[in-house]
C-alpha cells in the first residue's frame, strides 16, 4: 500500500504544547503499554504498519515539520515537503509528482491520502488497505472513505451515496451544514466526508497538469509558490463524476480541540501533576519541571508548557485561536532530526538553552555571524569540530565559539548540553551551514 499522510497545520488550538513548529500530531500524551507516551504522527504510522508492514508511508508537510517527523518516525518515511503552504489540492499535486519521479512509483498504483492524525482503532487501516485495493482495481477515477456519522456534526462535509451497500457510487456531496441540515443528510444515508481517499497514481498526474503549468516533481517543487491555493475536494472531488464511496462505521475521531483530545486520553494527568477528590472530568498535561495541582474543578483542561500555561474550561477551549494569535510567541520547545532543545531563560544580550542530541546523531556544522556561544556539557559523551579541531568532551567540559567561528558536535551517546548565546543580535535566522569535511 502507498499512503499519504497529510500533516499540515499549526495547531494553535492545542496551545501551549503546539505551535508552528510543533502541530498536534506531535504532542507525546497516548500512553503505551510499556508506560512511555507516543504522539499522534507515532500511534498513526505504528498502525499502519500493524496493517501493512510493506505498507509505503509518504507525509506531505511544511518544512517546518521535517525535524519533528524525523526525530519521532526516523528516516524510513518519505516526506514531500511544500515550500509554503498552498491547500491540500497543490499539497496532493507535489507528493504524486514526488511519488512517481522520486520514489519511482508506476502510474497504474493505487494511493491512499488521509489525513495524518485521526483517532481511530486498528479497523481503520484495515479498512485503508481495502480502500488501496479497491482504488488499484475499480474503474472508478476515485474511491472515497465514508464515515457512518454517530452524530449530525457541523464539522465536517457529507457523502450522500446512491445505495447502502458497503461500496457505492456517489450521488451527491454536500458542504458542512448546521445540525438541522446534518440530521437531513443523515435521514438520507449521508456519511461522514473525512478527506479520505484513493486514486491510481495516474489520475492525479494527469489532472495535475491538466491544471498546472509544470513537467516533473523538480519543476512543480520550483514554482509552488505561484500556485492557487484550492482544496483537492474542489479541484477534483466535486467535478468527478466516476467516483465511489467505501463504507467505515468504526471509531474515528478528530483530535482537533483540548476537548476532543482529552476524551481519547487514558488517565487524567501526564507529567507532574496531581489532583484532590472533589475535582471531576479534569485533564492536565504539564511538560514543566515544576507541579501542577488542581483542586476542586471541574470540566478544565490544565496544559502547561514552556510556551506558556492554559486553563480552560473544556468547552470554551474550543474559542482559543483568536487569543492566541495574540500572542507574540517565541518558540520554546522544538524537536530537530538530531534531538531537541529548550529554552530556559531569555535577556536582552543573551539566551540560555538545554540541548538533547540523540546517540549518534549531530548538529549542522555551522556559525553565526553575530553571536558568541558558549557550550558546558552536563551529560553524555560526544566530540565537537571546532574550525575544523576535533576534540572528545564528557560531562563538565566548557567549549567556547566567538562569532563567526565554525562548530558543531556529535553525541555518542545520549548528550545533554546548556548552550549560553551571546549577543546584541541574537536570531535564528544567524546561520550559516557548512559542509561537514
């Protein structure tokens, strides 16, 4: 099976754990069974995988994304990456032109594109692999995902299929309604539209350049930013009309909002928190080192960060964007392809971070123009490459860069860093990378 993932998004309405650089799908909050915390992007790829363990994962992202996705998933997954965001019809263009010229995949294929954290039960990828099958051996250009609505949501577009059978043709779509509207559709058969489906490589290919001036993946890739931002369900859902529609009534939820999130988490408090007896329908999720406790609430979201701290009732935090957008944020907590860091303190002059490299893994090899660093080592064994010097260093060892000085450092073992910025102009845009001689 070759499956998209579409992971776009920044997921302002989870704040403080999510941010441009950080999504949802990235949150650390479902428990494992041996007690470790996964993400969304981690449980989803694990499924599939379950499901297909050829299965060929592919995730259309923003650049921003790219560190967060290798850190958690490694380097088994493919990732088309859009230069700038531009809709899910140019996003669904790129990762088929990025299929077939990059990843060498036959026209004739089927493709699976879903989005990349619904929380769903493994039935799901079981279905995802017939939806695959179908898409490879049915005339129909499309065969869509339908979801047996358990509710007449306001969320999400409807499927109205021509038959109740477990695969049909489509008879109509229509856009999100209100509740009223929904029990309608329902009454009518309607299912759930989640922005599931698949397709033979080609067909996208060709309505790709049908409506888009380009000749290859490295062509599209370079003028992307050029493109009209339309969905996919737009551009081609609604103006097919050789279209199915294949039939799920298991669980699948939209992890969207605190509230939503918390009804799919199985205990009350991740991190270091506590509560007393009288509160009730009460979640808190605290990544800071110090305690949360709550005491006599209930129906509130607690979520604590170093991007900031939360506490809402459930139902209002669905209302949080508008107040975070207000926000003048600077990014606390990032993941990168070589591990992740924090930061702890922030002057005028200067910034104080906690770096974690991964065993075996590095940093770019690099400099900054207009800032001095300053690197004591508190765990770990690794080496840095200073202006070309090579020099083993352990715990308690101090490495000094001035300004322009080219640097990086590689980790032996897990290696945990306060790395101390000093500067007038201290930026992240200050970096120059290097090749790594």
């Amino acid at each position: 099976m070759n499956i998209v993932l579409l992971s776009g998004g920044s997921g302002k309405r989870l704040w403080p754990l999510s941010n441009d650089i950080r999504s949802k799908q990235f949150i650390k909050i479902f428990k494992k069974e041996d007690g470790s915390y996964e993400s969304m992007v981690q449980r989803v790829y694990r499924q599939i995988c379950k499901a297909d363990k050829d299965a060929n994962v592919t995730i259309a992202t923003s650049k921003t994304q790219v560190s967060a996705i290798h850190n958690q998933l490694g380097d088994s997954v493919g990732i088309s990456v859009e230069p700038c965001r531009r809709d899910t019809f140019p996003a669904i263009a790129l990762v088929s032109a990025y299929l077939h010229d990059v990843q060498g995949i036959a026209e004739e294929e089927s493709v699976v594109v879903c989005p990349v954290d619904p929380y769903v039960n493994d039935d799901y990828f079981q279905k995802l692999v017939e939806l695959s099958e179908r898409a490879a051996s049915s005339e129909a250009n499309l065969v869509l995902m339908g979801i047996e609505p358990t509710y007449p949501s306001e969320k999400y577009g409807y499927v109205i299929p021509e038959s109740s059978a477990e695969v049909s043709e489509v008879s109509s779509f229509k856009e999100k309604p209100d509740a009223k509207t929904a029990e309608e559709y329902i009454a009518q058969g309607a299912l759930w539209n989640g922005g599931v489906f698949a397709y033979k490589l080609k067909y996208v290919l060709d309505k790709a350049h049908e409506l888009i001036d380009f000749m290859d993946y490295q062509d599209l890739f370079s003028k992307y930013d050029t493109l009209t931002k339309i969905s996919f369900d737009y551009a081609v859902v609604e103006k097919e009309d050789n279209i199915e529609v294949m039939r799920f009534n298991g669980q699948w939820k939209d992890l969207g909002t605190w509230n939503t999130l918390t009804e799919a988490m199985e205990e009350s408090c991740v991190g270091e928190a506590m509560m007393n007896e009288k509160c009730g329908n009460v979640h808190i999720i605290n990544e800071l080192n110090v305690p949360v406790l709550a005491m006599g609430l209930h129906d509130v979201v607690i979520s604590a960060s170093p991007e900031g701290i939360l506490v809402s009732d459930k139902e209002q935090s669905s209302y949080i964007k508008p107040f975070v957008d207000r926000i003048d944020q600077q990014i606390m907590f990032a993941e990168k392809s070589w591990g992740s860091f924090r930061v702890l303190d922030v002057e005028e002059e200067s910034m104080t971070i906690k770096v974690t490299l991964n065993p075996g893994h590095q940093m770019n090899y690099h400099s900054h123009k207009n800032r001095d660093e300053v690197w004591t080592v508190i765990a770990g064994k690794g080496h840095t490459i200073v202006d070309g010097m090579e020099q083993e260093v352990s715990a308690g060892d101090v490495i000094t860069m001035e300004a322009g000085c080219r640097h990086t450092i590689i980790a032996e073992t897990e290696l945990k860093l306060i790395e101390v910025q000093l500067g007038k102009e201290i930026s992240v845009h200050d970096k120059q990378k290097y090749p790594l001689e």
